[in-house]
C-alpha cells in the first residue's frame, strides 16, 4: 500500500461512512476523485480503489487549511 493512503478505521458495516463528493470533471464511473471535508480534516480519494468490503476506499487525509490552501493555489494558476 501507498505509504500516503491510510485505511478508514470508521467504516460502517452497511457500507460507507463518509459523504463523500465525486469531482465534476470525472471521466465515467472508474478512476474518479472523490472528497470529504469535515470540521477538521478533508479525506481524498480515488473511486477505483473502492471495493465492496470496503467501500469508503484507501484515502489521504489532510488538514482543511492545507486543502483550502491547495485550492486557492489552483485558483491562482499555480500548478500549470
């Protein structure tokens, strides 16, 4: 496993348990983005590592500043 993913330890039994919001810009049903922001952390996470044990999917966490920051970067140009 990717040293940067970790593995929800909240999982529900009846699937997932996290809202999770899937990027306008997906490309179909696999390979997707998906996020989940919280009071204090955002989740990140990709829809092709979902199974159906696990649901919610290997996901990277960071702290909302740090999320909020990556996106106003984006809206400045600052990644290409």
């Amino acid at each position: 496993m990717n040293q940067g993913w970790k593995k929800s330890t909240y999982s529900a039994t009846d699937g997932c348990c996290t809202k999770w919001r899937k990027s306008t810009y997906s490309c179909g049903a696999e390979g997707c983005v998906k996020f989940s922001e919280g009071e204090d952390v955002v989740l990140l996470g990709d829809t092709k590592l979902e199974t159906d044990t696990d649901p919610d999917g290997p996901y990277q966490i960071y702290s909302v500043a740090a999320w909020r920051n990556f996106i106003a970067g984006i809206k400045r140009g600052e990644f290409g």
